[in-house]
C-alpha cells in the first residue's frame, strides 16, 4: 500500500499491523509502504531501510545498530506496544532516531488476562477441560475456591496494577497493595490497603504482579519472599518475565505450600521448557497479556498518530529516549534537561523510602526556560531507579498516578553566584534529599550542592557518594582501598559544612563499584552513609 507525492515523509511497516494505522499514515499525507513480512527479513530490511524516515514496527523487527548504520534517513521508529526490548535504545539516540512506544493501549486487556488467570487457578479450569474432553469426567477431582473475601495482594499498583485492583474489588475481593511509589492518598482513592511487602506475603491469599523487571525488582519473589507467603497461595505473573525465582516457586509447587501458580511470563522466551512446566497445578500462556483484538487496534491506530504528527509538525510524544521539546529551544535546552535528569537519578538512587513529593526549583536563565521538560526530565530520573520503563514524556502521568506531588518553583533573580541553578528535592517517607546544580559555559552538567554543602563535581558513568565526618585519616583510607581493589579515581570532590562538621565526598571512578568494596568503605570509622551511583 502505498500513498501520493515523493516529497511527503516515507514510512515502512514491516510488522503486521492494522490496516486503519496504514490508513491513518495516508490520510495525513504521508506514503506507507506495508510489509507485514519483512520483519523476519533482516537481510531484505537492511536493503530498503534507507529509503524511510519513519519505521513501524511491532516485536518481530528487530532494530540492531547494524540495521541503525543504514538507516540513513531514519527519524522515529515507532513500536506498536509498550515493550522496545527489540530496539537498540542508545543506538538509536546516538543517531538521532527517536523511539517511540504506546504505554497505556493494552493496560486494560493485560488487567483482564491477569483475573482471568485468577479464575482459572481458583477452579481448575484447564486442567478440568482437558480432563472432560479426554471423557474422563473427573467431577470429584477439581474442588476449587472462592474468589470472594479473599485477599488480593497487587505489587506493583500503577497503570495496570490499579485496573486488576479495581477489578477484584468488583469482585468482593479485599485487595493490599505494595508499591514504594504509592501515596496513602492514591491508595484510599482505589479503595485498597497500602502494605510493605512483607506483610502483603503473610496475608494474600492470591498475589499477582504488575512491575516492570529493574534491579530491585528482579527476583521480587525469591525463595525467601515465597518462604513468607501464607499456605496455599496461588501466584499469578502477567507482568515480566524475571520477578519470580521460578525453581524455587516449583518446589513451593511441590512441597505445596503454594496452591497454584498462573503464568504468562517467562525468565527465557519463547519457553519451550521451564521449571514450571509439567505441574498438575501450574497455567501458562505463551505472553497473551496484550493478545486482544481491541488491544493490538489501539496499540496500531496510536503508534499511527504519533508517528504522523512528529514526521509531520515535530510534536513528540510517548519517546522513551527523548523529551517534548520544540525544534528552537532543543540547543539550548538540552544541557539542562542532562542536568535535570542526572541530579534526579543522583537522588533517586539515594532513595529506597517510598517518594511522596518531588520539588524543582528553578533560579536564573533557566527560570524562562521550557521548565516543563525540565521538570519530566528531574522527576524520569528520581523514579527511573525503580521504573526503568518510565521516560521523559511519561513520567508526570506515572508520578499522578501513583500519587506523588510534583512541585516547580521558578526565580528569575538566581540567589546564588550562577547564572542559572537546578535545585531538586525528594520528599520521602523517611526524610528529604536535595542537591543543586548548574550548567557552565563548557556545556556540561554538574552539582554545586549537597544537603547544604558546596561541592563541584561533573557527572560521569560510575560514582561514589560518600557522607562522612571531617576528621583526619578518612581521605587516606578511602584511597587506600579503592587501590587495593584495583578502582582507579578520575575525579574528587569535596565539601564540608564546617571545620570538624560533616563533609561529603564525591568521586568518579572508571569501573562499576562492587558491593564487597561499598561495605569496606561504610566500614572506615568516618563514613556515615556510602552508596555507589551511575549515571
């Protein structure tokens, strides 16, 4: 299929798609070439990407830095679905492709498949219809559950999450909650209890799970987490693949301290074998969460849309790599939004207490400034450590969802001796971080500020931020064991409050700190906190 004017934008879809998102590309003015099969083709993609601005792509294309190379002329690739696991992200930005996805168009059919599972574990109903139809009539063998009064206990309670928690409560069900981003005040507005993850495991009687698959969120359900659920739980997993430790839930299975288990994702996919496989009280389905008609319409008919109006006005929505900024203010825009970002991740990942508030204050230039972007930028990095999915265009939505307060301050008149200054707080459970920052005429981003102690340290990919008392020997021994374990310095800052006060040091060095090493350096008798950051 294709449409009108070699001059227009040229789009490839070489995943199959639906045929009103190839209308909705023709009818904006832009020609389409559809190639439902050429996903599979890697050799015969390479030949003609080069053709294109735009590619629309669902799973089965995979967007390599090989494929990147020829890709000439390429602007946007555009993902019909929320996972870009089959695009490489750096590669692209690096060329200048922005990557787009569709987050919310399958959230409903996913929350369903999710309850639908729950219903099939409580009555057995797969391993029943096999048995019927095999003219056994084994009508004695299946006794199920109720559904009703049970509790359901949700981790992870955001877009998806709070659809399954609406629908249960529908059900009669009593619904906890674990998620470190949910407010006390979004949890009464869904009607659910908002509980610390240890406390969700002894009482659910079903859990299902609803987070994207980070470092903290890996193995979520351990074999000591499944050690602390009630007997008889059943576990369902629509999410990803990853966030339970599927040997030691088998041998749960086996042991039958967990009921049933009800599983659309896999460590390994496609999983043509698995520990669960095989167990008379197991369900799986081979990643359906967003297999519907209506789903994969609006999933198709979005990506159209967005697609179409960057190719076409330079509007940018739903990009997992680039923020919506317009064309004249990106050059001098970009530095701060880098810095707006990394001070937020900086603090982020200084946070393991759930965020109820993040505040960005803005004095100076940067007070005219397109702070909006800003602001997505600063709030993408706080939360990033614990939703690596979310980017620069999604991250307000995600921080209303769940309840967090974002606040944005603006002084034209810079209080400090900077022609422009960032200042972030996070607002957690536990207490506040805050760090400031600014942009040089050198372009790069740096912090000036910690917790009120003047610093001035460049970002770079591996860090350490150390909090310690300003006494003699700490410098030496800090020194001392980053040359034992073979961690070479680049850069280090200090700042202190007063003669004898607190300090803090930050330090970039050029490998990733180990966990052995960060606990030999808290043990030096100066060091009050030590955390290893990346940016």
């Amino acid at each position: 299929m294709s449409a009108s004017s070699s001059s227009a934008p040229r789009v490839l879809v070489s995943d199959a798609l639906s045929p009103a998102a190839v209308k909705i590309f023709q009818d904006r003015g832009i020609h389409v070439d559809f190639e439902p099969a050429l996903g599979k083709d890697k050799d015969r993609l390479a030949e003609i990407i080069g053709d294109y601005d735009g590619l629309a792509i669902r799973s089965a294309t995979k967007v390599t830095p090989k494929l990147l190379e020829r890709a000439s002329r390429l602007k946007v690739v555009g993902r019909a679905g929320i996972g870009v696991d089959n695009v490489d992200i750096p590669a692209a930005t690096a060329r200048g492709v922005i990557v787009m996805n569709t987050p919310f168009g399958n959230s409903i059919t996913t929350a369903e498949h999710a309850i639908a599972m729950m219903f099939a574990l409580a009555r057995q109903i797969p391993q029943a219809d096999a048995s019927t139809q095999a003219g056994k009539w084994e009508k004695n063998k299946f006794m199920g559950v109720e559904i009703t009064a049970k509790v359901l206990g949700v981790i992870g309670c955001g877009n998806i999450g709070s659809i399954v928690a609406d629908r249960a409560i529908g059900l009669r069900m009593r619904v906890v909650a674990y998620d470190p981003f949910l407010s006390p005040e979004r949890a009464l507005e869904l009607g659910v209890e908002k509980v610390e993850l240890d406390e969700l495991l002894a009482r659910a009687d079903v859990i299902t799970l609803h987070v994207p698959l980070t470092d903290r969120t890996r193995n979520v359900l351990s074999r000591e987490a499944l050690a602390k659920t009630k007997q008889g739980v059943r576990i369902i997993n629509c999410a990803r693949g990853g966030l339970v430790d599927e040997v030691a839930l088998r041998e749960a299975l086996d042991s039958g301290h967990v009921a049933g288990a009800a599983f659309d994702v896999f460590s390994e996919e496609p999983a043509t074998e698995n520990p669960l496989f095989g167990h008379p009280n197991v369900v799986c389905t081979p990643h359906l969460g967003a297999s519907t008609t209506e789903a994969q319409e609006n999933v198709a008919l979005q990506v159209a849309e967005q697609m179409s109006t960057y190719l076409l006005t330079g509007g940018v929505e739903n990009a997992v790599n680039f923020p919506s900024i317009s064309a004249e203010e990106a050059p001098r825009l970009k530095p701060f939004v880098a810095l707006a970002e990394k001070l937020g991740s900086f603090l982020g990942q200084l946070t393991e207490a759930p965020i109820k508030g993040v505040r960005i204050e803005y004095e100076g230039a940067v007070a005219g400034m397109n702070t909006r972007a800003l602001t997505a930028a600063a709030v993408t990095g706080a939360l990033r450590p614990m939703l690596q999915d979310i980017n620069m265009v999604n991250a307000p939505s995600i921080a209303r969802e769940r309840g967090i307060v974002i606040e944005e301050m603006t002084r034209e008149n810079a209080q400090r001796d900077y022609e422009s200054l960032v200042r972030i707080t996070i607002d957690a459970e536990d207490m506040p971080r805050y760090a400031s920052g600014t942009v040089f005429h050198d372009g790069k981003p740096r912090v000036v500020e910690i917790r009120d102690i003047d610093v001035d340290a460049e970002f770079a990919p591996y860090m350490i931020y150390v909090r310690n008392a300003d006494e003699p020997g700490f410098i030496g021994a800090f020194g001392s064991l980053l040359g034992e374990a073979g961690v070479n310095i680049a850069t280090f800052s200090l700042g202190r409050d007063h003669p004898g006060g607190d300090a803090i040091c930050f330090v970039s060095v050029d490998q990733k700190v180990s966990d052995a090493l960060l606990a030999r350096i808290e043990a030096i008798p100066q060091v009050k906190r030590a955390r290893a950051v990346a940016f």
